[in-house]
C-alpha cells in the first residue's frame, strides 16, 4: 500500500495513542502527510494523565514513510480547533481525509452503574468530551474536505450496530451518535463529491487495554487468563490499515453513511494485523460469543 496516498493531506483527531495513532501511522505508511492532533505533548500533559504523546504518534508516522506534524489541539476548545485548521489551510489548503477519533471519556466513565446512581458530571463529561468534539471538529475542517471533490471523512466508534450492551446512557450515547454523525455524513457529502462513514475497531489491544489486562504487546496472549475471548484482540494498526485501504479506494463511496468493522473491511481489502494474522472478531462474536461456547474449546487460529 506504501506510496498510494503520497501528496494527500490526512488530519488525525485524537492521534496520541490508541486507533488515533494506530490509524496515523498506517495513513503515514501509505505515503500521506498526517496531522497528529490531541492534547498530551511532551510539554504539557492532558487529563488523561498518559505517557503517550502527539510527538511520539508524529515520530512514528515518519518512521513508517509518512510525514508526522503533531499539533496540539483540545477538541473542546473551539479557538485550538480554529488554529488547526488556519495552519492545514495555509499548508494545504485542504485536507484528504479527516478521520474524527478523538475521544477522551475514559476518566468519567462509569460502567455497571445505573445512570440514577452515578455522578451527574462525570456522565455529561462522557458526552462532552465523547460527541461535543466530533461536532465540533466537523463544523470547523469539513469547510477544507469540500474545498474539492474527493474528500474522505471517517467516524470511530465502538461497535458496528446499535445493540445496547449495558455500558451506560452516556457511553452508549456517544458510540451511537457517533455512528448517526457517520450516517448524516454519507448523505451530506455526496452532494460535494465527498465521501462519510464510520468505523470501528473489534477487541482493542491498545496501550491503555494492554495495562488493564496486565501484559505487554510481547506477551499480549496471556490476557486470556483475564478474558479467554482476548485472544482476538488486533491491534490499532489493524484499524489503521483498514482506513488506509479505505482512503485508497477509488470507489469508496459504496460503503457512504454505512459503520464498517475492521473485520469487515479485512474480508473487503485483505490486509493483516502487524503479526500477519487477519482477526475476525465479527465471526468470533457470531460463533463462540454468541452461542455462549468457551472460548477455550474453539480453535482461534481459524479465526484469525
């Protein structure tokens, strides 16, 4: 795929760490010159109170082939997001592709809680930080998407339907919002000669979900002993190829308005994982989690 977005101009909201870096650094990959936005810098952390930086995303977006230019940016901050876009335009004048991931819930989610029980604050920071930015992002780069025919715009969410799993009303209230935003966006572009969906990754080994099931991306399998069904978990990367792929399509406008899985998109595009493995979490999910089987009794190597 390396060379196939040389000269587009892709921007990355919320590209510190997780998909958003493993995303950055597939477009980078591929040729693009990616803007890694978010808002820990190795100057000033965020209150996500991680070690991941924007520099470090940007390092690694060179490393792959690409070009990384890390610019902070708080998504709830209207001005930050002006700026970025007076920089990209003044750089380029337009942008590619606009993947919106930026996130930042994590610290005010309550899982398991009844929305009576929980804190007020914390379930409307979920929605601040989780939809508020996504709206705002749109409302300030989509004038450089449309500037010319083509553009690609991708929402990242979490799940490819609308089935509530009991994580709560704020949680599920921005997931399913964001995959609504894709679905308006596959309708709004088309008239712009862009193109809008949404997509999602399946089970998430990222830095933050490698330390809560207690391993490294080394020995990541002896997660099992805490979820036997970790073993299908991709890494960001593997999102990040499926938008690579996307971004490339020529004829990406058939999947407008739709939420694809990385999984889905793996059997559309045929590209691996980092290790070479091409995990299929959707299947999984229909086959063994589904049916209620244990995991440990199912080959997963069919599966991935």
């Amino acid at each position: 795929m390396t060379g196939q977005l040389a000269g587009k101009a892709a921007v990355v909201t919320g590209a510190t760490r997780g998909c958003g870096r493993g995303i950055a650094v597939e477009l980078g990959a591929a040729g693009a010159t990616v803007y890694v936005t978010g808002r820990t810098t190795r100057a000033s952390a965020s209150p996500m109170k991680r070690p991941e930086t924007i520099e470090d995303t940007a390092e690694l977006v060179d490393a792959a082939g690409g070009k990384g230019i890390p610019v902070r940016c708080d998504f709830t901050v209207v001005s930050d997001v002006d700026a970025l876009r007076d920089r990209i335009a003044a750089d380029h004048g337009h942008i590619d592709v606009l993947v919106d991931d930026v996130w930042g819930g994590d610290p005010f989610v309550e899982f398991g809680t009844p929305l009576w029980e929980s804190d007020l604050d914390k379930g409307l920071g979920v929605v601040h930080n989780g939809l508020d930015t996504h709206i705002i992002a749109l409302h300030r780069l989509l004038p450089l998407v449309v500037k010319q025919r083509g553009g690609l715009v991708i929402e990242v969410t979490d799940g490819d339907n609308d089935h509530y799993w009991g994580v709560g009303i704020p949680y599920y209230l921005v997931k399913a919002g964001v995959r609504a935003i894709g679905r308006v966006l596959g309708e709004d572009l088309k008239a712009h000669g862009a193109t809008g969906l949404s997509v999602t990754p399946g089970f998430l080994r990222s830095e933050m979900m490698l330390e809560v099931f207690g391993v490294t991306e080394e020995n990541w399998r002896e997660g099992v002993a805490k979820d036997p069904n970790y073993i299908m978990a991709e890494t960001p990367r593997y999102l990040g190829r499926a938008i690579a792929a996307l971004a490339a399509d020529p004829a990406v406008s058939r999947f407008a308005g739709k939420t694809m899985a990385s999984w889905t998109l793996m059997r559309e595009y045929g590209f691996t994982d980092v290790d070479g493995s091409q995990p299929d979490w959707g299947r999984w999910f229909d086959d063994v989690v589904a049916k209620g089987l244990d995991p440990k009794t199912v080959d997963a190597t069919n599966y991935r």
